[in-house]
C-alpha cells in the first residue's frame, strides 16, 4: 500500500476537495482506496458521509467510530493502539472518519517527539501511532492506496502524519500567501525528515513498526484559478508563474533549474483545476464528485458538458499521480544533516 497526503500549511486553496476527488476517481479507476481524515475538523468525513450517519457516529461518546478510538488506550496510557472502523463508500473506497478530539491529542505528541531524543519506547508508540494505525487498517481492507487529508499548520499532529507517508501533493492557489507558505512548507518537510531520521536510529524496541520518514513530494496542484477563454486570467498568471522556481528552490532543494519556467510546462505541476462553481452546490447535495453527476442529479446542457471536462481532469491528474508514485518519478526531498539534539 502506498500512502499520498495532501497538505499545504496555507488554508482556503481547496485541499479536502481535491483528496475527496482524488479518492473517487483512484476508486474509478479501479483501486481500491483508504481515505484518512486526520484534520480534526472533520471535512472530509462530512463529504463522504450522510448526515444520519455522521449524527450517530458523533453523538456517541464511548467507543466512537473515528480515529480517536484507536489512540485512545494510548491517550489513557493503558494501552498500545486500537481497531478502527472502516467505513465503507461503495466497493473501492473505506474511510477512517476524523475527529475533533485528535486536537487533544496534539501535545501528547510533541512532548514525546522530544522524547524520542533519549530513545523511549513509549514515546516512539505514540509517535508512531497513526503509522500503526493506517497500515493496520489499510493491510485489513486490502487498500492499494491510501490518501490522506491533514489540516493546514505545522503542528505536531501534521508532523507525526507526514513523517508517516511515503509521498505528498501539495494543492496550491496562485498567490502571495501562497508562495510564502510553499518556501516555509519546503524547509519545514526538509527539518521534520532530518529530525526523525536522528529519532529513528536511537528507537530500542525492535518490535515497533515505525516509518521511515521519506516524504516525498510529487508535485503540486494549483487549485480555483480563474478562467478565461480556456486560460487563467492575468492576474493569476502573475502568481502561477512564481509558483515553478519556488517549489523547485524551497521544496525540491534544486539550484540548476530554469527561473524562467511558466507554470503550464512545468513538470512538477501536476494540474491546472477549475473551480467549477455551478457543479459545486450540485454535487453536494447528492454527495458525489462532480465528474459523476448524472442528468437525473440536474446536470444537463452546459452543466453536463462540465462533468464531462471534470472527469478528464481529474482522470489526468489521478493517473499522473499515480505514475510518479513509481520509485524512477518520485523526487526525494534533499536532506542536509541537522545537528545533533542536546538529550
């Protein structure tokens, strides 16, 4: 099973959409999926659940079908990690169902990130926990993939998941604030793998399973541009053309590459998406991608033609991702070794 987060520490660029997307259309395409919600608010399980269904789950106090059930012993400290329930949507996607209380969870985590410094075996379970749980989960529904949705900060609980997957994707929008995240996204990947790698070689309990920290990124996906006559207007192209030398310089760690690359040649972009305003409120409703809206759910004339180009698009960026999930495409993250932590 290969594991793909979607992060970006910038919020508002349209990244629990994408995951969302994402995992339907990798289900489309016949594989079988695990989508994570790792971001306490929850988003993503809201998309993929009925209302009834996300009320009993959250009205449930004891044994709650979310994520926090399989932390909780460790949480206690009367345990290691539990079972959770995998949610089935449809035949090819399960889901782990987040939970606003992982935000308790979170300094838990970063006092024992520093423990791991004097190799403590307790510390390396609950850091490794979410890990544990994934693999778990995903090896136990037959997963190919799994994909996972994380909230936009650099806190613990982001640190604790990323050093946990094997590739990230970074949905962007084409503006100052977003450039700005991107340079601090790329040395905050580049300090979190080199600060596990000193982690992972001082861990004494041979029976953990803990991952290996390789975070690396694919590329990245620049979201809700405007559109005009097919092209993005001008005032977003002022932005999405910065975007290249950037994510090569901060997140890639490359200095022989062009600074003139536009954004639409770029290898590392993996997709232009629209907006698709009008498909949005409709899909919703019935709670389906956009791309497989039917003319029964309203999607007719010019709304179906919509559909249509959605498809593609996802299809295209889907089928890309999954091609440089292969070891020849992945671009690892240059590492400069950190110095030394004081136990």
């Amino acid at each position: 099973m290969k594991t793909i987060i979607f992060f970006n520490n910038k919020g508002g660029v349209g990244k629990t959409t994408l995951v969302y997307h994402f995992t339907y259309m990798l289900a489309e395409l016949g594989n079988k999926c695990l989508a994570v919600d790792l971001d306490p608010q929850a988003n993503l399980s809201s998309m993929f659940l009925s209302d009834d269904e996300l009320e009993r789950i959250y009205s449930q106090d004891l044994n709650r079908e979310t994520l926090i059930s399989g932390i909780k012993p460790l949480d206690r400290g009367i345990g290691d990690i539990a079972p959770v329930k995998i949610h089935e949507i449809g035949n090819n996607i399960g889901l782990l169902a987040g939970d606003l209380d992982l935000s308790l969870f979170e300094d838990k985590l970063s006092t024992n990130w520093s423990k791991c410094i004097d190799g403590d075996e307790a510390a390396f379970r609950i850091i490794s926990s979410f890990y544990r749980i994934i693999q778990n989960e995903g090896k136990k529904f037959g997963a190919k993939y799994c994909i996972i949705d994380v909230e936009p900060n650099f806190g613990a609980l982001n640190r604790a998941v990323l050093i946990s997957a094997d590739f990230v994707v970074v949905p962007m929008a084409a503006d100052l604030f977003s450039l700005q995240g991107l340079k601090n996204l790329g040395n905050r990947l580049k300090s979190w793998k080199s600060e596990w790698a000193d982690r992972y070689s001082r861990n004494k309990a041979t029976d953990i399973l803990l991952p290996m920290g390789e975070i690396k990124p694919l590329g990245y996906v620049v979201m809700q541009h405007g559109i005009k006559e097919s092209r993005p207007v001008q005032s977003y192209l002022k932005w999405a053309n910065r975007i290249p030398a950037v994510f090569n310089e901060y997140v890639l760690d490359k200095n022989n590459y062009d600074k003139k690359e536009k954004v639409d040649s770029d290898i590392n972009c993996l997709a232009l998406l629209k907006h698709y305003h009008s498909l949005i409120p409709m899909a919703m409703e019935v709670r389906k991608p956009i791309f497989l809206l039917k003319p029964a759910d309203g999607a007719i004339g010019a709304h179906y033609q919509a559909v249509l180009r959605a498809y593609q698009d996802f299809k295209a960026l889907s089928e890309k991702i999954l091609k440089r999930t292969q070891p020849k495409f992945a671009a690892p993250v240059k590492i400069t070794p950190a110095k030394k932590e004081q136990n």
